[in-house]
C-alpha cells in the first residue's frame, strides 16, 4: 500500500510537472512571437535610423563645403585688412566671441552702455577703429553700414532734402 502511495504521488507529481513544462512551453513560444515582433520593429528603427544618420552626413558634408568657402573667402578679405587690426580682432574675439558690434543711439550693442559723447562723435565720422570703453570690442556706427540707395527709395521724415520734384520745379523758376 505504501508503494502503492507512493506511486500515485510520483504520477501526480509528473503530470503536474508535465503541465507546469507545457505552460512554460507556451509562455516562451509566446514570448518568442512578441520577440519576432519587435525584431521587425527594431529592425524598422534600425533602417529608420540608418536613413536620418545618412541625410544627416550628407546635410553637415553641405554645410562643411559651406563653410569652407566661407573661411577662404574670409581669408581673401581678412589679407587685404591691416595685420594690427586683425590681431586686434582676434585678441578681442577669444576673449568676448562677438569683436565687432554696432552703435546705434550712442549705445554700443554689445554690452548696451552708452558711449562718451565725444567717442560717438569719432564714429560718425567713420575715420577710424574705435573700441568700447565698457566692454572693449570694436564699435562701428550702424548708420554707415545701411545702404544709401535703399534710403534714398524711401522718402526721409522730418526735414532732409526736398523731394526730386521739388528740387526740379525749383530749377526751372
């Protein structure tokens, strides 16, 4: 009777087992087919990914080509400039970045102070390089750099020169 238990409890425990084997055979088969799954995903990332990196190559070789033409038209313009003003320059650039800023106002833009009455006086004049006394970049009057041809298309307010018209009505009295 005793063997007799005993061979029952083993049956049990073998068909019990045999279950337990089949529903781990069931759940990796599942886990198998989400796998198979994502590896298509993953795969389609992977291509995705493949795609951005090669349009990303291709885009920074443009902008590479870009500014290698820059840097040599740079070059071009930077040897017809006097060799003590660039030194200049690039002591300025290292230490601040930004070198050459604009006055507009009697404001320098680069550290928003306003210059020294007569200083501002010196750059309208437009004779010569002049640094901020704040900030000690490179200043230029804004107003030097705007194009007199885009000005002249638009008729100035408050008192300049009279109009085309005006200056010829006046010529033939």
């Amino acid at each position: 009777m005793a063997a007799q238990r005993e061979i029952d409890t083993s049956r049990e425990s073998l068909t019990t087992r045999e279950a337990e084997i089949t529903k781990l055979v069931e759940a990796v088969k599942s886990k198998e087919k989400s796998l198979t799954e994502r590896d298509a995903d993953v795969q389609g990332l992977r291509d995705s990914i493949a795609k951005d990196i090669e349009a990303a190559k291709a885009r920074m070789a443009e902008l590479e080509g870009k500014i290698a033409a820059i840097k040599t038209d740079r070059d071009k313009i930077a040897a017809g400039v006097r060799p003590d003003y660039m030194k200049r320059y690039g002591a300025i650039r290292m230490r601040r970045g930004l070198a050459v800023v604009a006055v507009r106002n009697g404001t320098c833009t680069g550290c928003n102070m306003n210059l020294p009455p007569q200083l501002f006086n010196t750059l309208q004049r437009g004779t010569s390089l002049e640094t901020c006394p704040y900030c000690h970049r490179i200043v230029y009057w804004d107003e030097l750099m705007k194009d007199p041809k885009a000005e002249g298309a638009a008729p100035a307010s408050g008192g300049g020169s009279p109009p085309a018209a005006e200056k010829s009505a006046d010529s033939h009295r």
